[in-house]
C-alpha cells in the first residue's frame, strides 16, 4: 500500500535542484521560493543575502537574457550529492561556460555559489 507524501514533508535535495531548473521557465516566483530570507548567493565581486536581494539578482538576470539564449542553452553536468547540487551550463554565444553550486538545507537552498564566463 502506497503512502502519499505529508505536505510536510521536506524537499530532498534532488527536488529542490530539480524544481529550481524548471522555475526559469516558471518565473520570478517560482525561482525565488527556492530560497529563504537566510540564503546567500556567492557571485564573483559581491554576495547576495535575503529574499528581496535574491529576488532582484533573478529580475536583472531574466530582463538581460537575450533573444536566443534559451535556444542555446545547454546543461553540461549536473550531479546531486547528499545535499550539494552541481551544474555546469552553457549558452553559446552569450555565455560559453557557467558554473552553479548549490547547498541545500531543510528544502531550501542555503547556499548557492555562481560563475559565468560570457
């Protein structure tokens, strides 16, 4: 007999990755939900803390995406361990190699790291 899921239940770490690669598709919502006001994103020059900071890094980067991009967008490794996801991207020609990593706490991503190499 099958049980169903309490919706209590805790997102593992392969959900969460997954949902968080179908939310650009979904939208700024979608996307931000993935996180909490206790979420940091590490970029290259700064880190990003809290919801409205997250949301704002998501809207700028969804309003600069060029015609074309998602046609060219292409996952070249992606990898779930215990509770780190890994992705490695790319969407030739606008950027030739990106890199995710994200840490994944009680559902949430906790921690997610991001380089892109245009």
């Amino acid at each position: 007999m099958s049980q169903l899921a309490s919706p209590d239940r805790v997102r593992t770490a392969q959900e969460v990755f997954d949902h968080h690669l179908r939310a650009f598709g979904q939208g700024l919502d979608a996307l931000v939900s993935d996180y909490t006001e206790h979420s940091s994103i590490f970029l290259k020059d700064q880190t990003i803390t809290g919801l409205d900071g997250i949301r704002a890094f998501f809207d700028a980067f969804l309003k600069g995406i060029e015609p074309g991009f998602w046609a060219c967008f292409k996952i070249v490794r992606q990898e779930v361990s215990g509770d780190t996801a890994y992705l490695v991207w790319e969407a030739s020609p606008f950027i030739k190699l990106a890199t995710d990593t994200l840490l994944i706490r009680n559902g949430k991503i906790h921690v997610q790291t991001f380089t892109a190499l245009a």
